[in-house]
C-alpha cells in the first residue's frame, strides 16, 4: 500500500485533517484546501508545514510537497502540521511580479515595463545569515516545540530581522505577550500573545497582529534584543573551529554577516557561553612525562573501551604517553599549533604574505579529504614553499595530521579549541590557591550541568538542533541533484563530480562522512530520495536521548555550614618548602611549543616588542 500522511491543516482557530500520498501533487493539497474553506481565494494564501524541529517550511510546489514526505519519513511521522496563511496585497502583488517574460530588448512585468536604472549602478548582493529570521514568526496557530525558550528566541531574531523593538506586557512561562515599544507614541497596533499547551508542552501563538503602522519600521543595526544568549547561538561552530576566538572577531562577524552592531561585552559573554565539555581537570607542578602519564591514566579509568581520538600539540610527553595509555587510540596532532611551527620555519628575508600564502596551502594540505585532493595541495605546498616547506612536511607522520591519512574520526575537529577555551573560560581560578582554584572550577562546572540538563528537557527532537540544522541544510542543497540506485544500500549521486555512496559501510567517495562521523550531503540526498530513515545513519551521539545522558548526573554542592571545626593552629597551610627560582613569578599560561606571541612595532621608537607608544620605555633622540 503506498505510504501516506496526515495533514493537520490549520486556517484562523479551524482545523481539518487531509490524507496525502507521495502520488499526490502540491495542486492537488491546494484544491482540496480551497474546496475546505471556500473564502479562500487561490494565490492569495501560503502553506507553511513543521516537521520534527523544522519549522516554517515552505510549501509552494511539487518539489517542496516531495520534500515534506522525505522529512516526514526520515523522521518516522505520520502527522504533519501545515498552516494556511492568508497574504496580504502587497505579498500577493511581490509574487505576482516574479513571473516575468521578456519583450524584445525590454523586460515586461504583467504589462509593466521593468525598471532598467539598477543596471547602471552594478553591486554584489550580501545576503546576510539572517535574512531568514523573518519567517520565524508567521501565522496564528503556529507551534514552538522547544517551549517558551524557543519562542523567545524566535521572537528577539523576528523583530531584529524586521527592524523594531517590543515590550512584554506578561512574560513567564506559560504565557507570553508583547507589544511595538512605540505604541503610545505612535500608536502601533503590532500585537502578539502565546499561550503553553499544556498537552505536549509546545508554546502556541494565539493572537497575531502583524502591520506595524509606527515611523521608522526598518533594520537597524542595533536592537537590544540582540542578547549574549543568542550571540552565543550563532557564535557556536566558529569558537568551536578556531582556537582563541577573540570577542572582537565576534563583533566584526556579526556587523559584516548580521548586519548588526554588537557590543564588546554581549560579544565576550557569547564566547564564553559557546561549547565546552570538560571532562577530567588536574593540577600538576609542571608538564612532564611524570605527570602527564598520571593524567592519562586517570583518564582511561573513566571512558568507555572504545577508541578514542586525541588532538593535541607536539608536546613530547603526549607523544610518549597516549600510545602507551591508549595503544587503540588516534592521536592528532592541533593545525593551529604545526601552522605556527611552520611559520617560525619560513625564516630569512620573505615577506609576510608569501609565508600566509605557504601557509594557506599547508592548510589544504591537511583539509583535503581524499588522496588524490591531497597529492594535489601538496605538490603546490612544494612547489610554492620551497625546500623549507618539505622538509617540515615530511618531518610529520602524514596520519597524525592530514584528514586523507588520519585512521581515527576526528569529527572536524582540527584545533584544541575546545581545551583552549576552558583554559579562557577557567582563568580567573587559575590565580586562586589550589583548594579554592579547585572549587571555583567545581562550581562553574556544577552550574554548566544544570543548565544544559534544564535546556536538554526542551529538546522535543531526535537529533540535536545543532546537527538537525546541518540536515535542513544539505536536504536543501542536494534537492537538485539525481541519484541511481545500484543495489539496496550503494547509490550514485550526480552532483558534478559524481560520487558514490554506501549506506551500509557509512562511506562516500568524497570521504566527508568518514571524516566527520556524519552523512555528507551526497548522502542525506541519496536517504531522502529513497524514503529510507536518516536516523538509521547517525551516530548515536548525535540524538537528543545521548545529549541528556551527557548532563543526567549531577555535580553535588560541598557545604561549609556542618563541617568539622579546625582547630586555628591549623586553619593556614603552609606551602611546601622548595627553591625559588630565579626571575619573576610567572602569571600567563605556558605556550605550547612552536606558539609565539605576535610582535607589534611601536610607532614613537619603531622597534619590535611587546609595547606601544603609550606604554614605550626608550630613549629617542
């Protein structure tokens, strides 16, 4: 029997249920909504469906009716939201003016001639990551699945994208009502209220007002719902792929892509909430074989008997100690860390953009992917850099740094962002004494836990947002693509070049799915155009059920109150008795070999260093 759906169509406070089969066309679902609700006049409404955590889809032909199946499928639904929205005279005449035709050299729109001025003043079109936002907020009966939390955030990115500022009148957690900030002064009637369904735990939309009649309605580039929360949201994969990810960085990211202007504070505290997981923390005298051979044994008594992936600098005891602690394990070594090791060999009179270039193609270098891809960066790598360049090149195990090479899974990982980034996130403790270094750390950590343990109880998915969203993503761009089935699992996909796709080994020929541990679009494509389940071929790290266990136990408090009293002779430790050693103390963490601190010179004595004009000591003449 062909598989069919159930469509929950929802116009105003009505609702009727049609059944749909892959058969049917997107103007078949058209009639039979206009046979329902006959004050429905065709071209003057849209459909808008959710799926899962996918919201606001649009649903304006065959295409999108066959992709609406595939999602359905992959996620194991049935019943699919789809919300009829009604456009109003200005969205019904911008669709009616994209179909065009030409007229001989002119260009005629309906009877109307196309104006020509554009083409004299010629530019590039920015689209900016958050032209979607504006969608977020739709229609009357549209669902939030992550709560009152995924409702705000929505919200904040929709009256950014749009351009105004609302106030709440209520604000908790089982309603939420807001209205346009310039409402006494201009009398707006933008208007919104949303209501928890108790039921399923969805926060619903149950009155909407759109048209905002107040002066100035326009994006601006800045809104103060531009939160630190959801700077961190978007911030996320870009801490997470580039070690030392500086606030500043954040703030040029976000004028140049957002087209948003934020402040260096929001920007701070969006990098310090991005993405970390600790997972054992220890405090040595000093990093040597000794100690790190203890640290990793203390680490294999916690993991799981599974292959581990290390990704760490060119530290000698951690060349030394993981294959004897972790002889399954894959150890690679941080990109970050062998770029400055190359640059510090590029020395002599070569100027700064020849050694980014050099640079650059090293990077190729260890990003490509396949073999081939590799054999072709690297003969430019030599044929560019030189005698100095091979000689580095070569010095490296090729499976300890070069994606084409490496045994393990490196889940895209490349840099020690992650450890670097606690290091950031823990750097006031680090200046404590030991004991109270100790507990300031275990505090941060016990506040993380609850936090994320709370935000995964709003996860309704099955796949995390995060890697959900990479899944929209490439079920968007493989729509255009053709794929062949060879066998039950082997498929080939036509998307210049043309690739090879093997379910069942979790393997594709341009060896993205074995180089992140996650199906590549060639792949999802190939899923979603069979009707096979995408979930079947995720890593089970992946799912919402994985992420809560991550956070189910609990960091328990150490309460002074009830301890036993010490007696005051031994209130203070003393520390032990050593040699000092010559110089000052040292404050700053110790750098990885091969990192250097970049040299600025100053502009009032013109030499290199680590001051400024402001701050410069020496004698001019």
């Amino acid at each position: 029997m062909e598989p069919s759906i159930l469509l929950l169509c929802k116009y105003g406070s009505f609702t009727v249920v049609l059944t749909m089969t892959r058969d049917f066309r997107f103007d078949d679902l058209v009639q039979s909504i206009c046979k329902k609700w006959q004050d429905l006049v065709l071209q003057r409404f849209q459909l808008l469906y959710a799926v899962s955590d996918h919201h606001n889809c649009h649903l304006d032909n065959d295409d999108d009716f066959a992709n609406m199946f595939a999602l359905a499928g992959a996620y194991g639904v049935s019943c699919v939201d789809v919300g009829v929205e009604v456009l109003s005279s200005c969205s019904v005449e911008s669709r009616e003016l994209e179909r065009t035709f030409d007229v001989g050299e002119s260009s005629i729109v309906h009877g109307v001639e196309e104006d020509l001025l554009e083409k004299f003043c010629p530019h590039h079109e920015t689209v900016r990551l958050s032209s979607g936002w504006a969608k977020l907020i739709s229609y009357v009966g549209q669902e939030f699945r992550g709560g009152v939390d995924d409702f705000r955030s929505c919200l904040a990115k929709f009256a950014i994208e749009v351009g105004f500022v609302y106030t709440f009148l209520k604000n908790d957690k089982t309603g939420v009502t807001a209205v346009c900030s310039k409402k006494g002064e201009s009398g707006c009637e933008w208007f919104i209220h949303a209501t928890l369904n108790r039921a399923n735990g969805f926060f619903r939309i149950k009155e909407f007002v759109k048209e905002h009649i107040c002066v100035g309605v326009f994006a601006s580039s800045k809104n103060p719902r531009m939160s630190s929360k959801l700077v961190a949201q978007e911030i996320r994969e870009k801490v997470r792929s580039k070690k030392l990810y500086a606030p500043i960085q954040a703030v040029k990211f976000f004028e140049k892509y957002y087209g948003s202007k934020i402040s260096y504070n929001h920007a701070w505290l969006g990098v310090e909430k991005a993405g970390l997981f600790p997972v054992i923390f220890g405090i040595v005298d000093s990093e040597d074989d000794e100690n790190w051979l203890w640290f990793l044994r203390k680490l294999s008594g916690i993991l799981s008997p599974r292959p581990i992936t290390f990704i760490t600098d060119w530290h000698s005891s951690l060349l030394k100690g993981i294959p004897e602690v972790f002889p399954n394990g894959h150890h690679a070594y941080c990109l970050q860390h062998l770029k400055n090791n190359l640059r510090d060999k590029l020395t002599g009179r070569l100027s700064n953009g020849f050694r980014e270039q050099v640079i650059s193609l090293f990077s190729d270098c260890a990003y490509a992917p396949t073999l081939l891809d590799f054999e072709e960066a690297i003969q430019e790598l030599y044929t560019v850099g030189g005698a100095k360049a091979k000689n580095f090149v070569e010095s490296l195990p090729r499976e300890n740094w070069a994606n084409a090479y490496f045994q393990g899974k490196r889940y895209g990982e490349m840099c020690l962002n992650a450890a670097e980034s606690f290091n950031k996130w823990i750097l006031e403790a680090r200046h404590l004494p030991i004991l109270s270094a100790i507990d300031k750390i275990r505090i941060q950590l016990m506040t993380q836990m609850c936090d994320r343990r709370q935000k995964s109880t709003k996860m309704n998915g099955i796949v995390c947002p995060e890697m959900d969203a990479r899944l929209v993503e490439a079920f968007s761009k493989g729509k255009v693509w053709t794929v062949a089935q060879s066998s039950e699992e082997v498929f080939e996909v036509f998307s210049l070049p043309t690739v090879v796709v093997d379910l069942q080994n979790q393997r594709c020929t341009c060896s993205r799915w074995q180089i992140n541990s996650f199906p590549c679009m060639h792949a999802i494509t190939a899923i979603q155009k069979f009707g096979k389940q995408v979930t079947n071929y995720l890593d089970p790290f992946y799912f919402v059920d994985a992420y809560r266990f991550s956070y189910e136990l609990s960091i328990n408090p150490i309460p002074t109150l009830g301890a036993p009293n010490v007696l005051k002779e031994f209130r203070i430790i003393l520390p032990p008795k050593t040699r000092r050693p010559r110089g000052r103390p040292k404050i700053q963490r110790i750098r990885s070999r091969g990192e250097k601190v970049r040299q600025t010179r100053c502009s009032r004595c013109k030499k290199l260093g680590k001051h400024n004009r402001k701050t410069c000591k020496e004698a001019v003449d």
